[in-house]
C-alpha cells in the first residue's frame, strides 16, 4: 500500500515536473490554458493572444531578426537585452564617446539615436494554413515537387496578407516538419531609436567567465524606442516621426520573484529537434559538439594569449571572442546533459517501441529508413562542420575569398597562429578525400605548415588560390550532398513526427522552436547542479560586490555602483533569477511575466547544464536566467540619472 501511494506522488511529482517542457504556439493557448491556471497563471487565453482585442501578444517583438523585445510604455519604450543590441551601440560608439564602456543615456527624445537597419516586428495573426499550402498535392509526389507546390502557394498566401501595405510582412512556416504550416502576419517598424544601454562593466558583467552560469549577475538590458509617423503606422526614420502607441504595453510588477511563483515567457526561440531520430542525437553529442569543442578550444586559447597581453588586442578580439566562447560552452553542457540523460539509449528504446507500434501501418520501417539516411549523411556532414570550424576560422583566407573583414579589429599574430593550428586540425581531422587537389598538391609543395604559413601571409595569390581551392571543393561538391541528404531527413522526418503523434496520443506535443512566438511557462526554481550543491533562484548586488574585482576584466564595477553599495541599503538589491521555463536561442531579451501577466525580468540566458533542452528537456537541470525587472529601474535610476524614463512606465505592485 505504502509503495503505491510512494509511487503514485512520485509519479505525479514527475508529471508536474515535466508539464514545464514546452514552448507552445500562443494561437492555439487554449489548449494548454487549463494547465497554466492550474500552476498559477490567473488570466485566460485571450489574454494571451487575441485577434479581437489587445492581448500581451501586442507588446512582444522578434527584435532585429534575432532577438525578442517588450514595449514597456505608451509611447512605443521598448526593452531588450544589452548583448542583443551591442551591435547598434557599438556602430554609435567612438574613441570620443564609448557608448559600450561608458553606457548611453538619453535624456529626452532629441537624443535618441536612430538605427538603420534595424526593425521591430510585431505578430498581427497567425494561422493554421495547411489545407491552403498543400493544395493541389497528390500522394506520390517527390519532395522535390512538394517544396515546389508549397512554396507557389506559401508566396499566394503572403502576398494575399500583405496587400493593405502598411508595414505588413507575411510568411508561412512549416510546423512539425511540414505536417502543419501557419501563417505569420507581421506589422514592421523601422524606425527604433536607442534610449539607453549600461556601461558594458553591468550589461556584460561577468563576460564570457560568467555566460551561461549560475550564479548570476549580468545586468543584460538595452533600451530603445519604436517610432511610427503621425498616423502610427510603420514610417522610415525622420525627424517628424512620433513614439509608436501600441495596442498593449507590459505593465511592471515591483512584487518580486521568489522560489515557486508562476512565470512565462514570451519570445521567440529559434530553433529546437526535440523529436528527432537517436542516430542526430548521438551524433550531436558523441561526434559534433566534442569535435567543435576541441577545435574552438584551441582557437580560444591561442586568442587568450595576445589578449592578455595587450589591451589593444583584447579590444580588437573581444566580441570574436565572445562569439566563438559562447557556443563553445554551450555545446559542453549539451553533449554533457545528452549523456547524462542517455538520451540515444532513451530514444532507441522508445524507436523499438515505436516500431513494434508500427508494423503492418504505413508507418513501419521509418525509424529504420531515417537510421540509413543519418549513417551515409554523417561523414559528410561531419567534413563540412570540420571545414566550417577551422579553414573558415581563418581570417587570412576570408579575406582571401572577399568576405569583408574588418581590419581594425585584426591582428595577424593571432591568425597565423589560427592558420598553422587549424589548417594542421583540418589535416589531420579529414581524410583526403575531404580535401580539393590543389590543398594536396601544396601540402606536398610546402612540406611543413609553418612554410605553408608564411607563403599564404607573404604572398596574397598563394591565399587567394588555397581558400578558393577549399571553397570551390566545399560549396560545389560537399554542401550540395549534405543538402540533398538533409531534404530526404526532412521528408522522412515528416513521415516520422506525424507517426509519433498517432502512437503517443496521450501526449500533447509542441511543434520545434523555428523563430515564431511561443508561450514558454514554469515557475521560479534554483536547482542541484552537482552532488552537495544547491543554487539559490534569485541573485544580488551583494554578490556582484563579492565578485567585483579591478584587476579581472570581467569584474571590474563602475566605481559609482561600489559608492551606492558602500551607502547601504542595498544588500538585498535583486539582480537576476532561475526559472524552469522552456528557453532557446532568440528567447534573449523575451519578456518573463507573473501571474498575471506583469513584467518582472527579461530572459537572457541558460544554465549549461540544461543546455540539451534543444535536444531533449530535463527539469532538474534546465534553467532559464532572468534579469529582474527591479534591477533594470535601479541601473536606470542610480546609474544612468534617467529617472523621466520611469514617468512613462507603469507599476503594479
Ligand atoms: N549565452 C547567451 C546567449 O546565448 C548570451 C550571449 C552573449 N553574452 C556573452 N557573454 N557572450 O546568447
Ligand atoms: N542568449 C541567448 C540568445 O541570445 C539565449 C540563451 C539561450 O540559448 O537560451 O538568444
């Protein structure tokens, strides 16, 4: 008896527990309303998203292309993360004004500085087009002529949504690997003005040491403002333009976050395979990421060292750096979780599972079929990733092939280094048949790296010749192979998902993250990262006092913020917080709501212990990290003097 009851809590606890997987599509919310309320959520779905009424929808964003942002006032204020709007705040950046280090405030609306390039869109629909999209399709149909018909009837329908001009974009997205397409309408303002950005030693506290870990303490917010013309509607940049009123802005909870309470995010993650064959799993885990790992180690390294000994340099390599870093360690915690969740055995279970389900239905084999095609892919594809990580590491031969490299921030003692060391990876890593005559024939010529080296950096037509050899080998032989294979993965992946769905009916599934909106929901939760180990969910300035270090790049505190802790009072000043929200790549700079749908921080980052959630979701592990709502006012108060900025927003307590 006493078993029983054990296991039915535990089984429950699990159930709970695994309830926080998802990121699901806010148009169809209503299926997973019941759900949310139950956790905590105490509005319904048309508040969510509504094509009646303004809805929290209205005051989302995918931000630059990449990102998500949030409209915070009436008057079109817009926040996003630091790191997702580093890009613009450097472009305004000069010896005269360091806008990165020192940070940007406006102090009214004449100050804001206008972006090119860079827009806002706004979701006006969504919805389910499928019928329409595969019109005219006939079973037997190759995918070659599938992809034809869909994208003939994908562009009738997107001219169709756009018709009333206006700003309005359109596209059609396939859903559970063309199983489902949805229509995406868009409203696009151009004109985004920025308003304010910390001084770099807050917005990127904690640098690379700090990415992707907990305990943190980044203050990763920009702040910007859409512009629309008189009318409200989308207008090109002009001095006549007036702050954007949208239909809905997020109001700003000053209540707080604490272990337990109900959050979700808003946002749009960018690409997720939670359903995908064991073969892509174990490939990714035991082959891609530890590979890439290694060669970025190297790279990094080498990078590290020219870095560290002069200033110069680490300004010139620190946002490559950063680039290449930031995966580096994601990848660790992915091919880490992959392991310690045995996911490929995990899923080799289920695909048994799968096909004793399957036989004598049109679904049999399927896992068998995608098992072949990952077999004859991989050694192609693994070619291209190796090639990807480090001949086209290689500045020299960017440069070579008329890839614009910026020569301000190039410094050659490092890419020669890179040079012999990757080139010397890509070598030894490939087969010869992974390389093009002319790399043969000059490794022959040259007889070591080092006179390889020195001929490619002396001698511009020796560049020129080597990184159009390798080019021409990859994009002509490899990339059209691995293509084709990755279409027949995608046609089968199709077969397979809608298979999945028929024999596990009990289960709700969410499509693959692919840049749409999504609704992630969970509640605020440290975890366990190791044995002994337990994190707290929410972080605070006195932490960033205990790492704040003038000596160490990453640490080192605007001396205003040491004066305003040394004041006291502000111990328990509230930084960043954890929650169990289902998050990826694109989710930065995504709205993370309470209950009842006010603001209380901005999505900007994951534990890498629970980065495998693009592959597979383990709620003790997977963490998405905030930074709290409070602690942007705070910054933009004491730091920035830019108190007008508070007038316009709303409170709730
Ligand atoms: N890890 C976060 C993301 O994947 C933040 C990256 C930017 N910050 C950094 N320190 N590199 O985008
Ligand atoms: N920093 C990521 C981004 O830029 C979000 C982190 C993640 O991958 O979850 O989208």
């Amino acid at each position: 008896m006493k078993k029983t009851v054990i296991a039915f809590f535990a089984l429950l606890a699990m159930i709970q527990a695994r309830a926080d997987e998802g990121m699901w599509l806010p148009a169809l919310i209503s299926q997973r309303i019941t759900d949310m309320q139950a956790k905590g959520f105490r509005l319904g779905a048309e508040d969510i998203y509504s094509v009646n009424q303004a809805s929290l929808k209205d005051a989302v964003v995918l931000f630059g292309g990449g990102c998500t942002g949030e409209l915070v006032s009436d008057e079109g204020l817009l926040f996003t993360n630091h790191h997702c709007g580093y890009g613009y705040i450097q472009k305004h950046s000069s010896v005269e004004h360091d806008y990165l280090k020192d940070g940007f405030w406006a102090m009214n609306r004449s100050e804001e500085l206008p972006n090119p390039g860079l827009s806002v869109r706004f979701l006006e629909r969504m919805e389910d087009v499928t019928a329409q999209v595969l019109k005219g399709y006939e079973p037997g149909m190759d995918e070659e002529e599938r992809a034809a018909l869909v994208m003939e009837n994908s562009k009738a329908l997107r001219e169709a949504a756009v018709k009333d001009g206006g700003g309005l974009k359109a596209s059609v997205e396939a859903l559970f690997y063309g199983n489902q397409y949805f229509l995406f309408v868009f409203r696009e303002y151009t004109d985004v003005r920025l308003v304010g950005a910390p001084p770099s030693s807050i917005g990127k506290f904690g640098g690379e040491t700090d990415n992707w870990m907990w305990p943190r303490h980044t203050g990763d917010f920009s702040i910007f403002r859409v512009y629309a013309g008189k009318d409200n509607m989308p207008a090109e940049y002009s001095e006549e333009n007036v702050p954007y009123k949208p239909k809905k802005s997020l109001k700003i909870s000053l209540a707080g976050v604490k272990e337990g309470d109900f959050t979700f995010v808003y946002g749009c993650p960018g690409s997720t395979r939670e359903y995908v064959h064991s073969a892509e799993v174990d490939y990714v885990a035991n082959v891609s990421d530890p590979e890439k790992i290694a060669l970025r180690t190297t790279r990094l390294d080498i990078m590290k060292k020219y870095m560290s000994q002069s200033q110069a340099v680490r300004i010139q390599y620190s946002s490559k750096f950063a680039g290449v870093a930031n995966a580096w360690k994601k990848w660790q915690g992915e091919a880490k979780g992959i392991r310690k969740m045995n996911t490929v055995a995990e899923k080799q279970k289920f695909e048994k599972e799968f096909e004793a389900w399957a036989k004598g239905t049109g679904y049999e084999g399927i896992t068998d079929t995608l098992a072949e095609l990952y077999k004859a892919r991989n050694p192609l594809y693994r070619a291209l990733e190796y090639y990807n990580e480090t001949v086209r590491s290689i500045e020299k031969l960017q440069m070579s092939s008329g890839r614009p490299v910026s020569l301000k921030d190039y410094y050659q003692p490092i890419d020669e280094e890179t040079f012999t060391a990757m080139m010397t990876a890509f070598d030894k890593g490939l087969d010869d048949c992974y390389k093009p005559d002319y790399f043969l024939k000059s490794r022959e010529r040259f007889g070591s790296m080092e006179q390889w080296k020195d001929a490619v950096f002396a001698d511009t037509l020796e560049a020129k010749k080597l990184s159009r050899s390798l080019n021409e080998f990859y994009t002509e032989n490899l990339v059209p192979k691995v293509s084709s294979y990755n279409r027949r993965i995608n046609l089968a992946n199709r077969t397979y998902m809608k298979a999945q769905m028929a024999f596990r009916q009990d289960k709700t599934f969410y499509p693959d993250a692919n840049l749409t909106l999504r609704v992630a929901y969970g509640h605020v939760s440290g975890y366990s990262p190791a044995d002994g180990v337990s994190y707290n969910p929410v972080s605070t300035l006195t932490g960033i006092i205990e790492k704040d270090n003038p000596d160490i790049f990453d640490y080192n505190i605007p001396q205003t913020l040491r004066d305003i802790y040394a004041r006291g009072g502000y111990e328990d000043q509230p930084v960043c917080f954890l929650a169990t929200n289902h998050t990826s790549g694109g989710n930065s700079g995504s709205p993370v709501l309470n209950a009842d749908g006010n603001l209380i921080g901005i999505n900007f980052d994951r534990v890498w212990e629970g980065t495998m959630s693009d592959y597979v979701f383990d709620p003790d592990f997977c963490r998405n990290i905030s930074i709290d709502v409070r602690y942007i006012l705070f910054i933009i108060k004491e730091i920035g003097h830019a108190d007008y900025l508070l007038d316009e927003m709303a409170f709730v307590r």
